[in-house]
C-alpha cells in the first residue's frame, strides 16, 4: 500500500471485505448507518457513515465489541470492548477514534493495525452517547450505548 489518495480512493469505490449496518436503539430510533471494513498490507481501513445522531451532541464514542448480538437491555448482549491481549483502555484492539457530529451526521475513515477483517467479523460496533475519555477503566466513560451493528462478512457481489 502506497498511501497515495489515488489508492485509497480505489479501495473504497471496491466491495469491502466486511461491513456492519448500524441501528439506533428504542430511545434513538433515527440513528443509521454502515461501518465498511478494508483489508490492506498496512492495516484495516475503517469507513463509517452515520445519521440520526443527536444534534445537541458532538462527539460520541466509537468501539468494537467482544460480543456477537445486539440484543439485550441497552445493547448488553455486545459485552466489553474488543480487547483480545488483555490490554488497558485506551490499548484495546476495539478502542477507535470518536464519531464528530455534524448536525446528526458522522464520518469517519481511518487506518488501524490492532485487528485483522477477519478477526472481528461477528463482532459488534458500538456508538456511544458521549466521548471516550480514553482515561477510565475499563471502557473510557463514554455513556449510554445508543447504537448498535454487527460486523458481517460479505460474500461476493454482495456490496453495503
């Protein structure tokens, strides 16, 4: 990988490898979105398109989970942070940088070497209500989990 803007915008016009499709949780109906993930020699790249984010809010934590449902109270079902070495927050493989609302939209595009595509398919992404402090243990103080999506592997010709 080159790292050249060419490349990279080669790569997200391609079928990601795996993807999640985000949905908020009964008391934030309008939250949606798709999280895309690329396999590259350098790392993973991380897409994700957000809406229905609370506008009053502007910044909102933004995690993979250990578990493999977004079922329970609150998301519960989707356990801890992604931490498969043990680590201490900030240091988990599943700690990412924060979602930046924007009157209720998000973005994110960002390369990461703590995880493998293959590594967190069935996993869960979480959106938390507030930022990660990326301080207090074991999960960074980031609020309520608002939104939630399973990361999923997508076959071929199958594009999120």
């Amino acid at each position: 990988m080159n790292g050249s803007p060419q490349y990279v915008m080669r790569l997200l016009r391609s079928r990601p490898q795996a993807a999640a499709e985000i949905s908020g949780s009964e008391a934030y109906p309008d939250i949606s979105g798709i999280a895309r993930f690329y396999q590259t020699p350098m790392g993973v790249i991380v897409y994700a398109e957000i809406t229905g984010l609370p506008k009053e809010d502007r910044v909102f934590g933004f995690h993979i989970h250990e578990g493999d449902s977004c079922g329970g109270a609150d998301f519960s079902d989707a356990g801890g942070h992604y931490n498969p070495d043990g680590g201490a927050h900030p240091y988990h493989a599943g700690d990412l940088p924060p979602l930046f609302g924007n009157d209720g939209y998000a973005l994110a595009l960002f390369l990461t070497d703590r995880f493998s595509v293959s590594e967190v398919v069935g996993r869960t992404m979480i959106v938390h209500g507030s930022p990660d402090d990326f301080t207090t243990q074991p999960a960074g103080n980031s609020g309520e989990r608002i939104a939630c999506g399973i990361i999923k592997q997508l076959g071929r010709g199958r594009m999120m």
